[in-house]
C-alpha cells in the first residue's frame, strides 16, 4: 500500500506542478490564475491539451512553442518533477497518516513561493494567506480525526512564536527580513510544530545556514553583492524541507533530552 500511495502522490505532483507553473508566473503579474487559458508568452497562441501533459510535452516539443519555436524556459519540466518528488517524499515520510494531505499543501506552497521569490524577491499574500488557511485546515482536520489535539497546540503555539519573532526581526531590520516573511513565519511555525518544537528550531537553524552559505558562495563568485537582498523565504521553504524529512535523523540524538 506505501508503494501505491507513493506513485499515487508522485502522479498527483506531476499535475499539481503544472498548476504551480502558472500560479508562479501569473501571481506576481497581478493575473487571474484561473483565466485565460494559458498561451505562448511569445505569439499568443493558446497552448493545446496535447501540448499541455507535465514534462513529456515539453521533451516532445523539445522545449519549443509548437506556433511559433519560441524557447520555452526549463522550469516548467523542473517545477513538475520537483512537486512530483516532494509528493512522493511527502508520502514516504508520513504514509497513511492525516496529516499527509496538510504537509502536500505546504510543500506545493513553499515550492511556488520559493520560485517567486528567487525571481522577484517577493512572497505574494495571495499565496502565503491561502497557505496558511489551508494548512490550518487540514492539521486540524487531521487533528480531530486522530486525536492529536497536543499536535496541534504545539504547532498554534509555535506558528504565533515564529510571527512574533520574525515581526520583530522585521522591525529591527526591515531590509533584511521583508514583511512577506513574517506572513509565512505562522505557516512554517505550525507545519513544524505539529511534528515538535524540535523541528522549530531545527527549521530556522537549517533555513540560516542555507542562506549564509549559499550566500557567501555567491559573493564569493561575484554573482552577488554584499548588499544585495537575499530571496530569504527561499532559504526558509529549504530549511523546512530539510527539518521535515531529514528531521527524525539528525535529532534522533536528542530524543533523550
């Protein structure tokens, strides 16, 4: 049955991702993601169903509009197998657990997030809003049909001491961590406190040495400036990753404490 779940999960990324695709390009444009159908950016043409299968269309157009043999970008492939693996992660990580649906929401919202932000240094309420009401939702869906009603204290406690904390940084340092943060600080404070305060930290930690590493590397080869903003809630979606599914291991040392 895990083996199911997981292809099932994998498949359900696949066309979740090609969703993602159009809310990364069309949000922070100020569209609709719901109309017009979508359309070669280049001549218009709106893209046929054939046309419109996750990453196999785009290996048989070899990444060309079909119209016009305009490029079209890499990420489209990239987005849909990177939601086909977080799924298919997601689900090896929890199986049949409630709060599986949850943590699938999260990281097909982190993903898209994590794009827009490394392309427009922007975090988009219209996403991190939407985000947060459905997590809330669906741990405490998974809350009530499970009894875990501990879980989900934890992570209420924690998603209001991550906003507090971050809105402080906020005002301390406006420049350093953008206000887009602060929303999502409540979406990642309960999404790790369900599975303990532990991955709080372990998450925040995580998503601090990312950013000065990968920053520093980027300094380092003149890519980037020293004072140049950093897409930071990039670095916050990766650090939750990481806390979510390599968690158990690297904090089995401290489960005695």
């Amino acid at each position: 049955m895990t083996a199911i779940l997981i292809g099932s999960c994998a498949a359900l990324g696949l066309v979740v991702g090609s969703f993602l695709n159009v809310v990364i390009y069309r949000v922070p444009r100020q569209k609709s993601v719901v109309s017009p159908r979508s359309a070669c950016p280049n001549c218009h043409v709106p893209i046929a169903a054939r046309d419109n299968i996750p990453v196999a269309s785009w290996l048989l157009l070899k990444g060309r509009c079909r119209s016009c043999q305009a490029p079209i970008s890499v990420r489209y492939p990239l987005v849909e197998l990177a939601t086909a693996g977080l799924f298919a992660g997601t689900a090896a990580r929890f199986g049949e657990d409630w709060a599986l649906p949850a943590y699938l929401v999260l990281f097909a919202g982190l993903l898209t997030l994590a794009c827009i932000d490394l392309e427009r240094l922007v975090l988009p309420k219209r996403i991190v809003n939407p985000l947060l009401g459905l997590v809330t939702a669906l741990l405490l869906l998974a809350a009530a049909m499970t009894g875990r009603w501990n879980h989900f204290l934890v992570g209420g406690l924690c998603a209001m001491g991550w906003f507090i904390a971050f809105l402080a940084l906020n005002a301390v340092s406006p420049r350093a961590l953008g206000f887009g943060d602060v929303r999502l600080a409540p979406v990642l404070g309960l999404a790790l406190g369900w599975l303990g305060p532990r991955y709080v930290l372990l998450g925040f930690f995580a998503a601090n040495l990312c950013g000065a590493v990968i920053g520093m590397a980027l300094i380092a080869a003149k890519r980037m400036s020293r004072r140049q903003q950093i897409p930071f809630g990039a670095f916050l979606a990766l650090g939750t990753a990481l806390a979510v599914f390599a968690g158990p291991e690297l904090l089995r040392p401290f489960h005695r404490f």
